[in-house]
C-alpha cells in the first residue's frame, strides 16, 4: 500500500537584519550585527529534524529574513550539499528582497532549483511608497533590474505583494501591474502590524472589497494572472486539493515551524522573539521536544477553540479563522481580516454560481 506523501515547511530566519526599511515590517526591532545562523547551527538543527520525520515526510525549507540575501553564496553552498545528504526529499526556497542578487546566487539557485519568492507590491509608485532603503530612497528600480536578470537567466520566480493602504485604493493600477507578469505565482499578503499597541493594517471591508474587484478582473480573463488566493478559494468550493498555504491551513502548526539563528522554535516567523510563543531551544534539545512542548499544545489548542467561535460561519471549513498572526487579544481569536474574507468568498460563491448555471466548469 502506497502512503500519501505528507509535507512540512520548515522556516529558516537566517537573520533579523535587512538592508531596506520597509514601513510595514514586522521584523523591526532588536536588530543585532550578530543575528545570523551559521552553517554549524544550521547543520545541527536540520540533521535533529531530519531524524524526527518519518520516511513519507517531505520537508521543504524556505530561507527567510530580514534578508537571507545578506548571508553570503557560500553559506547556501554549503546548506544545499548538505540537505542532499540526509534521507528525506528536500524542497528549497527562498523569500527576499531581491536587491543583492547577484551571478553566485543565480547558479546556486538554479543548480538546485530552489524557489525564488520576491518581495514586490506592485509597479514603481505602489513598491516605492513603503520599500525604501535606509536614506529614503525607493527600491523598486533594482528590484525591476534583477527580475529581468532573472528572466534572461531562465530562473523561476513568484511574488508576494503586500496589500497596504495605499495600493489598496488603486485596484485597476494594481491588477494591471499583474498583468505584465502573466507566468509569475502572486500571493497577496494584507498588511497587518501591532506597533507599540496601535494596530497598523488595512481595513478590513474596504480590502474585502479591493480583493472581489481584483476577482473581477481575474476572472474576466482569457489568460488571467496566477493569484493564488483565487485559485485556491475556487479549488476548495469545487472540492480539488487545496494549497498548503499556512494562512487558511486547518492547523498550521502541525506542519509549519520556524527556526530563528540561535536555534529557537516557534510556530511561524511572525513570533520570532517572543518567548511566549517558544518551542524551545533545538541546539540544546531533540525535536521531538519542540513538537511535544506546552507552548505548542497551546498553539494547536487554537483550531478547536476557535471553531466554536466561529460556529454557524458557512465558511469556517474555507480559512479555519484565518491567520493566527493576524490576531488582536491573543491567538484564539479570528483574523482581524475575517470580514474582507467573508466578503471574497461570498462573491466567489455567487460567481460559482453563475458559471456553473450557465454549464461552465473548467474555471481555475
């Protein structure tokens, strides 16, 4: 009997240090020149969770930051070698800026198919507003110049645009954006920040409604963009596989971690730093007991609580309370943005609808 393959994501903080200063970030504080995980560590703690998972496991690890781009070419060198050693299958990505890529990166990326995901929220004047370097200016013209670097390299790419309160009230200037890159995965990600107790994110009806007009426009296409929020809203309404992205997962901390450079656990990168959210310590203990740990008992205790919470929502089975990082007044309540979903999925159910009475059936 075959067994289904199951996949875990691990999360690699390479550092908290980043050579822009995105006005939205949540990774702001407590910089240090000395946050980087080494190769040693990083050796160390992979080989303690290549050990844990059993044979049909797949683990997939996605480089993260601040900047992974900071740490140089031979560290990856040195990551990738090694993940080919150990017995599970290996998965690569990497989440960055952009802006130091250089040839070195290029061919180890491509000589190990890692995963490239861009930060890009859109054209010049959406990307600049909040993606600035250090002395103020805008990041979007070397960002541009090594997407086409890409591009003529053949290296595969997606993107995440962060959706903020000020692109969120230009929805034709920013689907079009999508438009000029027709091939390329988007993942669309809502602001969301609580800074020095105030909550900087935006609102949640006027982005349900930004996201059911970029619906409109995607769906009105012969060759629309590849959103993945819509592709996966509609898989899930017609019943197909849905994505494992962590933000509507059933549980997410049964198959996400995250591993910041001192080797601390926590469920996701957002927490980083917050010792109420620790695993515990993987340079000093087995992984099993980060898995088995009180702190994350109490993080999975979330799925239950909040599906009484959310009882009688015709939609709770479509975001299970949405992003536990997206929260105000701790993790057992909803996401902040459970109206703006709300809103997406009852226009994309009506849509539905609507193809499906005019016997239309082939639709993501």
């Amino acid at each position: 009997m075959m067994v289904e393959k199951q996949l875990v994501t691990i999360i690699i903080q390479t550092t908290s240090l980043c050579n822009l200063r995105c006005g939205y970030c949540y990774c702001q504080s407590g910089r240090d020149s000395s946050d980087y995980i080494t190769f040693e560590n990083f050796r160390k703690c992979l080989s303690k969770i290549d050990d844990f998972f059993d044979p049909h496991y797949e683990i997939c690890v996605l480089f993260h930051g601040g900047e992974p781009l900071l740490l140089e070419a031979n560290f990856y060198k040195e990551a990738f070698r090694f993940l080919r050693g150990l017995r599970h299958k290996y998965h690569t990505g990497v989440q960055t800026n952009l802006t130091l890529l250089n040839d070195n990166f290029i061919q180890l990326f491509q000589e190990n198919n890692c995963r490239i995901g861009i930060s890009l929220d859109g054209d010049d004047s959406f990307h600049d507003f909040y993606r600035k370097y250090n002395d103020g200016k805008g990041s979007y013209e070397k960002v541009n110049k090594k997407i086409k670097t890409l591009q003529g390299a053949g290296v595969k790419y997606g993107i995440v645009s962060v959706i903020n309160d000020y692109n969120i009230q230009s929805p034709i200037e920013f689907y079009s954006f999508f438009k000029e890159h027709t091939h390329t995965p988007f993942r669309l990600s809502p602001m969301f920040m609580v800074k020095n107790d105030r909550i900087c994110a935006v609102n949640p009806e006027a982005l349900g409604n930004f996201l059911t007009l970029l619906y409109d426009f995607w769906i009105a296409e012969k060759q629309p963009p590849k959103i993945t929020l819509f592709k996966d809203v509609i898989n899930n309404f017609i019943g197909r596989n849905y994505s494992q992205v962590c933000t509507f997962h059933t549980d997410c901390s049964q198959v996400f971690f995250t591993l910041d450079w001192d080797g601390n656990v926590y469920p996701c990168c957002h927490f980083v730093g917050n010792q109420a959210f620790c695993y515990g310590n993987l340079l000093e203990s087995p992984f099993s007991e980060m898995v088995n740990s009180s702190v994350r008992f109490m993080v999975s205790q979330r799925t239950s609580l909040t599906e009484k919470l959310c009882q009688g929502c015709e939609f709770y089975k479509m975001c299970f309370s949405g992003c536990m990082a997206n929260t105000i007044n701790g993790i057992y309540n909803k996401d902040y943005f459970c109206h703006a979903y709300k809103i997406l999925f009852e226009h994309i159910k009506k849509s539905l609808d609507e193809f499906l009475k005019q016997g239309v059936t082939n639709i993501a």
